[in-house]
C-alpha cells in the first residue's frame, strides 16, 4: 500500500485521481463517521450522512488552504452536513419536553465508573439520549460550538440550545447513576 501524505491527497483529489480520493477515504471516514454516528437517529441515517458528506468533501476540496488543517475542515463540512440533515428533515420540531427528567440521589462512585468507561461505552451512553439532545451535546461538548452557533446551525432559539444541553447532562446523569446502581449490586452478589 502506498502512503499519501495530506498535501498529495489534496492534490489528487482536486484533480479527481481515484488513488487519492480512496487514500482520503481510507484515512478519515472511520473518523468521520464517527462523527456522523453521534448527531444521526440510527446508523442508516448516520450512513446517509456520511455519504453526503463524503461527496461534498470531494466537491469542495478545491478550498481547503492549509495541509494542515485537512482534518478540521473535513470534520467541519461533516458536521454541517449533518446539521443540513436534520434541518432539512425537520427533526428540531419533534422536541420531547414531556419527559421527567430529575438528577435526585448521591453518586458517590460517579468517578470510579466514569474512569472506568470506554470510549465505545461513553458512545452507547450517547446514543441513549434523545436526538435532539444529543446533537445538542456534541455540538456543544465535543465540537466546542457556543450557544449562539448551535442556534443559528440548528434554527432553534439560544435559550432553547441550553435547555436541550441541560436536559442532556440530566439524562447522562441518569444513566450514570443507573449503571452505578449496576455496578453496586454486582459487587455485593459478587456478579
């Protein structure tokens, strides 16, 4: 196997050379999938996603100006695309605001399990939450956008982004405290 390196990948791809679009593909879409995974409902819709980011990515590649920032731009056109997606097939309308959410109890070995999670775990975790939630999470936590950017991505109000992230850490919290619980009785039956 030949290794492209990021400015030879750019290159290639600009001039649609196949060699270079599947060592581009080869090198980012488990990454970029990822991504994808953690704002899509199910993994069809994240496959759905990943496929239109994929051709936008080859679209556009034409802009990206620095080598060294190929990664952060693919994962910033994945992320839109994903924004894209759920605007277009409206899934900020379907809200859930009748769920009770409360954070009651002590969590005394919340660090213990936290540490003790994998990243595949913390992902499971995610996908838990609702979707609105989530994607809120993520693009909040993990992207690092501001509630005023995740407004005006998502058409909803900034007060309505942090009432979704707040919803998101009680629910995570929940099922912290629930494998918690877990956790607990599995060492007292020695499980």
């Amino acid at each position: 196997m030949n290794y492209m390196t990021n400015a030879e990948i750019i290159k290639g791809c600009r001039h649609h050379r196949p060699e270079a679009q599947k060592a581009l593909y080869d090198t980012y879409a488990h990454r970029l999938m990822g991504i994808c995974v953690r704002y899509a409902r199910d993994r069809e819709e994240a496959k759905d996603i990943f496929q239109e980011a994929f051709m936008k990515i080859f679209k556009h590649i034409h802009q990206i100006r620095k080598i060294q920032s190929l990664e952060g731009w693919l994962k910033r056109v994945t992320i839109n695309v994903a924004i894209t997606y759920c605007n277009k097939h409206k899934v900020w309308q379907q809200f859930i605001s009748d769920e009770h959410l409360d954070d009651q109890g002590e969590v005394k070995d919340y660090l213990r399990v936290v540490n003790s999670l994998t990243s595949e775990d913390l992902l499971m975790l995610l996908e838990q939450l609702p979707y609105n939630y989530r994607t809120v999470f993520n693009l909040y936590v993990i992207e690092e956008y501001t509630h005023k950017e995740i407004a005006q991505a998502l058409s909803i109000s900034v007060s309505n982004s942090k009432m979704l992230l707040m919803r998101a850490k009680q629910k995570l919290m929940q099922l912290f405290n629930q494998i918690i619980e877990n956790d607990r009785y599995e060492q007292k039956t020695g499980s």
